[in-house]
C-alpha cells in the first residue's frame, strides 16, 4: 500500500485511462453517523459530482458527501407507479430525493414536502428537482423532521428510514389530513426466522383493484381471506400489526377520536442483513366518522 501511494498521481492516471474515466475514488464503509455519510476519498478529479439515472429521473449528487443507495430500486419503482394524482406527500426522509422524485415525475403527486437534515444532501435535493424540471413542485425543509412545523397537509406520508421509522410515526400523524387521513409508507428492518424461499410482493395492493386487506381488527376484509395470512411471514404480520394499532393509538390520542387502519400491502424490499429484511408497510389510515 505505502509503495502504491509513493505512486500517486501517475498510478491513478494510469488506472483512469485503462477504466476510460476522467475521476477516481476510493469508497469505504459509511458512516454510523446518522446520516449515513459515505467516507470516500477522491483519488482523481476536481469534484465528486455525479450523475445518475434511474428509471428516466436524473440524480446528482457529490459521491464524497453524499451516498446512493441502489438496493432501494424496486421501492423507488414501485412508488412511482402509486396513484397520487393531486395528492400532497409528506416525504420525512427525502436524502437526494430518492422517493421525492418517483412521486412527483412519475406518480403525478400534486405536490411534495421533502424533509432532509444532512445539508450535502439538501443541496443534492434542490439540483435535482431543478434537473427534472419539478422544483414548483415541492417545498424542501431543511432541518430534524421531528421539529417539522407542517400539520393538517398530507395524502401521504413516505417514512423511508431504516432500521427504523419509528421517531418519525408523531409526525406523520399529525401531518396527515385529519379530516380525511391517508396512507403511511411505513420502512423498518424486521428480524426473521429462516425459512423457504422470500416472496418479493407479498399483499395485493388496495389500490390495483383488489379489496384483499386487512383493517383495525386484524382480520383480513373481502377478498382471498386464506391466502393473504399465508403468503407473507408471520414475523412480518404480526410487525404490521402491531404498527397499526400504534398508529391508531397516535392518531386517537392526537385527535381525540378514534380512527381506523387498514394493511394494504407489505412490500419487501432487501435482504438487510442475516434473517433481517428491509419491509415497507403501506397503512391507509381514516378517522372514524360519528354514527
């Protein structure tokens, strides 16, 4: 390593040409920092300005400040084939816009509040929703989610945090419309048990036409009642169920009524770690109209 660095700038050069790049840079382990900043060192190059795209949405982003996560790609597909026409989103997560963009370019949202405390990703955030010609579009909130001052506005709510979303959960609820409610798109890492083969989509959606999903009592409502309980792991049955009586219990306290959840879908997105997968729980969430 010491006589590869006495090298330097020859030898990344070299390596450059042979890759046919103009830019190099050596990637480690990112961060536990909270805001899983990539340490990446730029070995060739003036900057670590990027660009990629995916699915016909242009990101750019500074790879030395900034990471993308690739294995995220079914649930950045999946999002922008949502229904959100004329909806209002809540992203709480937003990073460089990985599901901020999908809703507004591909999903037609009406309109979308990115929420991002890491400032070399807000600014990632603000380019690209220029680059895509959606920036009317969305308002960006810079800072904790937790503090957010929105209340009373949304359609949807993406809660795209892993191992967990849990500290965002209050403020979805109260960004939520109260009036109406909406869907929650709820990421957490669930532990599971080994077992046969992992099924990528696992419950019908509600929103592509089928009434397959189960409400506020567990209990799975319309269609394929035996084959919903069975197609997906009981770990992750029971992690969505008890996430929708939380949800409930969030939603009545702060609105001093009672309100009803429905699962409508349990996405898997990736294999995390050994037994742990990466879930998405889609949660339709409606207060409770007066008999």
């Amino acid at each position: 390593n010491v006589s590869w660095e006495k090298l330097g700038l020859v030898l990344w050069e070299t390596v450059a040409s042979a890759l046919g790049a103009q830019r190099l840079a050596r990637q480690g382990k990112v961060l536990p920092d909270g805001m899983r900043s990539p340490r990446v060192t730029l070995l060739l190059g003036q900057d670590g300005w990027v660009e990629h795209v995916d699915n016909g949405i242009r990101y750019t982003f500074d790879v030395t400040k900034c990471m993308f996560s690739p294995g995220n790609i079914t649930e950045k597909l999946r999002v922008a084939s949502l229904p959100c026409s004329g909806e209002v989103v809540v992203d709480l997560y937003a990073g460089i816009g990985y599901f901020t963009l999908p809703y507004l370019v591909h999903a037609a949202a009406a309109f979308v509040h990115a929420c991002e405390w890491n400032s070399h990703a807000v600014e990632a955030l603000q380019r690209n929703l220029v680059l895509n010609g959606v920036q009317d579009r969305c308002q960006v909130h810079h800072g904790d989610s937790r503090q957010l001052e929105l209340q009373d506005v949304a359609d949807r709510v993406n809660l795209g945090l892993i191992p967990s979303s849990e500290e965002g959960w209050p403020v979805a609820c109260r960004v939520l419309k109260k009036s109406t409610g909406g869907v929650l798109h709820i990421h957490h890492n669930v532990e599971t048990l080994p077992a046969p083969a992992l099924v990528q989509t696992l419950v019908p959606r509600a929103e592509q036409g089928c009434l397959e999903q189960a409400g506020s009592d567990g209990e799975v409502e319309d269609c394929g009642k035996q084959t919903l309980r069975a197609r997906i792991r009981p770990e992750w049955w029971r992690w969505a169920e008890a996430t929708g009586a939380r949800i409930r219990g969030l939603l009545a306290e702060l609105h001093r009524q009672p309100w009803h959840t429905s699962i409508l879908h349990i996405e898997a997105v990736k294999s995390y770690a050994p037994h742990v997968h990466h879930l998405v729980l889609d949660l339709e969430c409606r207060p409770v109209l007066p008999a």
